[in-house]
C-alpha cells in the first residue's frame, strides 16, 4: 500500500533547512544520520601555501557522514520529492551516477526505507558500488556508452528513462537538472559565510552538475554578497564551452552541458587537468594532512595557479568536495601515477624555502 512518508522530521527541519544547523538542538543527533549531513568543518590552512598574504580556508565536505558534497545535493532531491507527494512508500528512486551522488542516495533512501536503483557504468569503481550496494540500493551496470555520442553519461540517462518506464511507481531526481541539488548550497554557503562573520572574498568551487556553484551563487546574489566565484572546472570537460577530451579523474568536469549550468554564476572559470588533480591532492595530504579526492587537488592547485593576483588580506574559501580514500588505487597510488604522468615526485614534495616556512608554524 502507498502511503505517505513522514519527511525530514520537525527537529531536523529546524535543524538543516532553516539554516540553525549551528544551534544546540540541530547538534544532539536525535534524527538519525541524515541530521549529520552538512555542518562540515572549516578549516583555516596555515601551510598549504607558504608564505601567502591571505588567507585561505577549506570546507571539509568529506566529512558528511557518505563522504562528499552530494549527501546534500541526495537529502534535498528525496526532500522536495516527499514534500511533492512525488515520492511515497512504495517509491522506486532511480538515478544515474558513477560516484557520490550514488552513495548519498543509498544512503538517504536506505534512512527512509526507499528501495534505489542506482545506474552505472563500467568506470564506476568497484569500491563505489559495494558502498552503493552496502546500503541496501540495487545497481544496474550500463555496459556499452551510447552509439552516438560514444558517451556512457548518454547512455546511463538512456537507461535510466527505460528503467522509469518498466518500474511502477519510479521517481528520477535528475541531478542535472533539479534545481532542488542547487537549493542545497544555499546552506553550505550560509555555513562558510556564517563562519566567516559574513566576509568572503573568494569561493572556489568544483563543477560537474554546476550544482554546488549555483547554489553558492545564489545565495551569494541574494544577500548581495561580494564575494568573487571561481568555477574549477576539467580539461576536456565541455561545462564552459571546452573540448571534450578523456579525463582520468572522476568527480567535476562532464562531458554534457548539465541544464543546471548558467552564464554568468562564475565570475571566473580555471580548467586543470589531471596531473594537476594529482599534485594538488598529494600537496593537501603532504602540507595539509588532508587526503581528499581529485577535485579538491584540482580546486587547491586553483588557488595556487593564482595565488598572486589575490590581493593581501583576502579571505578565501575552497570547497572540497570529498575524500581521498576512494581514489587510493590512482591518485595516492605511487604505480598509478607513474604509468600515467612519469616521476611527479618532485611536482608534489616541500621544497626547501617552502620547508622554512613551514618551520615557522
Ligand atoms: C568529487 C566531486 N567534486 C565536485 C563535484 C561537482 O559538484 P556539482 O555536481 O555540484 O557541480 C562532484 C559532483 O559529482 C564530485 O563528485
């Protein structure tokens, strides 16, 4: 029988949609593990740049309870979808990703007893989908990319429209197009502003769904903040108008336009490319003792690509999306980066005037 769900209960709702996720009682936990997601630390880096004049912050999303960003974008698409009526009991939620959107939804559908089918492809990791599969969520591998395209992304939405024909009662959030996954970001940048006592003159933000950047956006313009915001992005993603070309690093960058993207939410777009993913995370692990995944390398090499044209005082924020032990096997693998990009050792140790520097924390 379908019935409505009872959604986000009242002592959460206070909690995390009414931006008092700070307050005493959204911290006593009582509603369970989605009352855990957001709230993430930020942390001021004392040592990843030595010698900057500004300074600069990280907002460890790792730290939501799935491991990423996408546990908020995962609780606000179920949440809008039970306010809707859109999704009751007997609801099937079927959604295409490769990674952490994935996690987030199992592990907000297993919270609400959803059944989850979770579409991938053969890029996916095996670690992802046992944790996807951990939560009790079915996965339906995609094995060949789309004939036209050559794209497995075309081809995952493809199935998913054929699993949402065949399923009685299916429910798709669309990622990439609900603007539900942007309205999460309102709170992450209501947290990081918070934080801040209401300055931010930076933000840098990964892209794939566009998301965190729109979100963060929006809130930027709604309390008409200054804050400037640089959009990091892939080399051979097409986000911004680039050529598509393989990329080894899952994570940001998408080979379709999301139809959340916007002109003009960035006030600047850097493109980096794997290796810089690579530097840029084993630097955060090394300087930082942050192991985070590849988008945070790229957004952190971001930072450090402009670092001179920051005027003095700044403050500047990174988003860093997720954790580094998903990526054990390629960007912390000594044999993975080598047969990809060479000896890089000396692209991601100290040197010895960074060392002095340093020294002096
Ligand atoms: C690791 C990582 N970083 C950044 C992003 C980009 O976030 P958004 O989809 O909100 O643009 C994603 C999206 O999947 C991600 O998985």
């Amino acid at each position: 029988m379908s019935v409505p769900l009872k959604s986000i209960p009242a002592d959460l709702q206070s909690g995390f949609w009414n931006f008092r996720a700070n307050t005493a009682e959204a911290k006593t936990g009582a509603s369970g593990v989605i009352s855990a997601v957001g709230n993430t630390p930020l942390v001021k880096l004392n040592r990843f740049l030595p010698g900057a004049q500004f300074e600069l912050y990280a907002k460890l999303e790792a730290l939501n309870p799935g491991g990423s960003s996408k546990d908020r974008a995962a609780i606000s698409l179920i949440q809008r979808g039970l306010d809707t009526g859109a999704i009751r009991s007997d609801t099937t939620i079927i959604e295409s990703s490769s990674g952490n959107l994935g996690v987030g939804l199992a592990q907000v559908c297993a919270y609400f007893g959803l059944r989850f089918i979770c579409v991938v492809d053969q890029k996916t990791t095996l670690q992802n989908i046992r944790l996807i599969k951990s939560y009790g969520a079915e996965i339906d591998l995609v094995l060949e990319p789309d004939v036209e395209t050559g794209e497995f992304l075309q081809a995952r939405i493809d199935r998913v429209q054929t699993l949402l024909r065949s399923t009685p009662n299916a429910f798709w959030p669309n990622q990439y197009a609900n603007v539900y996954n942007a309205v999460a970001h309102h709170r992450t940048m209501h947290e990081v502003v918070t934080a801040l006592d209401g300055r931010v003159d930076y933000l840098f933000c990964a892209t794939s769904t566009c998301g965190t950047m729109r979100g963060c956006a929006e809130y930027i313009r709604q309390h008409n903040l200054s804050t400037v915001i640089i959009a990091v992005d892939a080399v051979g993603s097409v986000i911004f108008g680039g050529q598509k070309a393989n990329r080894l690093i899952p994570g940001h960058g998408a080979a379709v336009r999301p139809q959340l993207f916007q002109a003009n939410l960035a006030d600047r777009v850097l493109c980096l490319n794997d290796l810089d993913c690579v530097i840029g995370c084993r630097r955060l692990a090394r300087r930082e003792a942050i192991l985070a995944g590849g988008s945070s390398g790229a957004v952190a090499m971001a930072v450090t690509k402009i670092q001179h044209e920051i005027p003095p005082g700044s403050k500047c924020v990174m988003i860093l999306a997720d954790r580094g032990e998903r990526y054990l096997d390629t960007i912390y693998s000594d044999e993975w980066v080598g047969e990809h990009f060479g000896n890089v050792a000396e692209l991601t140790t100290v040197r010895d005037e960074e060392e002095k520097c340093l020294a002096t924390f």
